[in-house]
C-alpha cells in the first residue's frame, strides 16, 4: 500500500506544476489542429477555384462552338 501512497503524492506533485507553469505558447496538439484547420480550409478553396474555372472553360468552349482548329 506504500506504493499507492508514493504514486499519488507524485502524482499531486506533477499537477500542481502543471497547474503552476507558465504558459509557453502553443502545444504540439494546438499546433496540429491549426495546421488541419488552415489545410482544409486551403483545400476548399481550391476545390471552389477549380469548379469555378472548370464552369467558365465550359462556358467559353460551347460560346466558340468547341474550336476544333478547322
């Protein structure tokens, strides 16, 4: 039962230096959630910009009758 005393005294130990820190910026998980976040954002856009010149394209192709060069 010794040893249940040790695990909690260090355990209180620990906490209250986590609860004491200052704080250092960012963490490793914060910076990876920001990091998605800013990608999926990126990869909508350019989802969104490829529709809209893939609709243009379309739109100007079937104005000059397809082209075809002859």
């Amino acid at each position: 039962m010794l040893w249940f005393h040790y695990l909690v005294a260090v355990l209180h130990v620990r906490i209250d230096r986590a609860r004491n820190a200052p704080s250092r910026g960012a963490s490793a998980v914060e910076w990876v959630i920001i990091t998605a976040i800013i990608a999926g954002v990126a990869l909508g856009l350019a989802t969104l910009i490829k529709t809209l010149v893939t609709q243009k394209e379309s739109e100007i192709t079937s104005n000059f009758g397809g082209g075809g060069g002859k």
